[in-house]
C-alpha cells in the first residue's frame, strides 16, 4: 500500500464511523463520503476498504495516513480491543506476537474474569488462572474449591493472574490495562 496514493483518494476523517473518507469520487461514491464498509473476520469486526479490487484494513490505512509506512511484520492494534474503533488515539503499531497477546476476550469464553476460568469438573471445581508467558507456553494455577472456598478461590486466582501480568509486562510484555483490571 503506498502512502502517495492512498492520500490522493482517501482522508482521515475522525467524524466517520470507519475514521476515512473518500478525497475523490470513486465508483458509486461521492466525494467526501464515508471510505468503506463493515467486514467481519470470525468473531472480530473491523471496517475494510475496497482500492481497486483489494480490501485494505480501514485501522491499517488511518495508521499509515497520520504516521507513515508500517512493515509488513508488524501490525496495527486496537488498544481497546475494539475493531471498530479506529480513531488515532486508538491504534499502535506492534508486532503479531504482541497483538494476539491483547486481544480482547471472547463473548463465548467460561471466563469469570480474563485469564480466569470456572473449572467445572464435579471432582475439581475451582478456578484456573492463566497467562502466555513471553516463551509463548501457557502457564497456570488452579484454585480449587475445597481448598480455599469458592469466593476465595476466585480472588487469589485473579490475584495470581494480575502478579504474572505485571511481571511480565515488566520483562516487556507490553499488556495493556483491561488485560490488569482483571474485568
């Protein structure tokens, strides 16, 4: 994606709701009209624009149009977690590795709280903390019911969870806050 280009047909617009518009008239859309569409990817949303016949991600084109070329081994993370979210302030660029670490946590998770899971198992009940280690193997810690109660067990599992996010982030990790808050 050349930057030239891009600059001559679309400009960043934070009013639109994909944070682009169109600069000239393209196809069936008018000049300063809103830049792209709804694209969903799994169970992620993002807005998409089509640029003769190739889809470029809406937060990949308002990234490069306010700070320039980003390398093809790095990519552009919604610091919320929302897709749609595309306003500047919003977006930074990392690398993949760091990006799936900050993603945001599935509606159809068991989660209680992220990185905290209700072991349901009639023999095991309890809560399993866990994390991504900057090795990328899974580290966790079972809380179990019989053991510590069930409101107990909940607090030390998310206090676990919290103590290996703050480690980690301190050997560079780069977490951000919501993957802290324990919410």
């Amino acid at each position: 994606m050349a930057t030239p280009i891009l600059s001559d047909l679309i400009a960043v617009d934070p009013s639109s709701s994909t944070g682009l518009r169109w600069v000239v008239a393209r196809g069936r859309q008018k000049a300063g009209s809103e830049a792209g569409c709804l694209f969903n990817s799994g169970t992620n949303q993002y807005y998409v624009v089509r640029i003769n016949k190739v889809l470029y991600y809406a937060h990949r084109i308002v990234w490069e149009l306010t700070s320039g070329k980003i390398s093809e081994d790095l990519t552009v993370d919604h610091i919320d977690g929302n897709g749609l979210n595309n306003a500047i302030e919003n977006l930074r660029v990392v690398s993949f590795a760091l990006n799936l670490r900050n993603r945001r946590r599935s509606d159809s998770t068991e989660s209680v709280s992220v990185g905290v899971s209700l072991n349901k198992r009639d023999r095991d009940r309890g809560y399993k903390a866990h994390c991504r280690g900057l090795d990328g193997k899974n580290h966790f810690k079972f809380f179990g019911f019989s053991t510590h109660g069930e409101k107990r067990a909940l607090e030390l599992a998310i206090e676990w969870r919290k103590e290996r996010m703050l480690e980690l982030n301190e050997a560079g990790a780069g977490y951000t806050s919501r993957h802290l808050s324990g919410k």
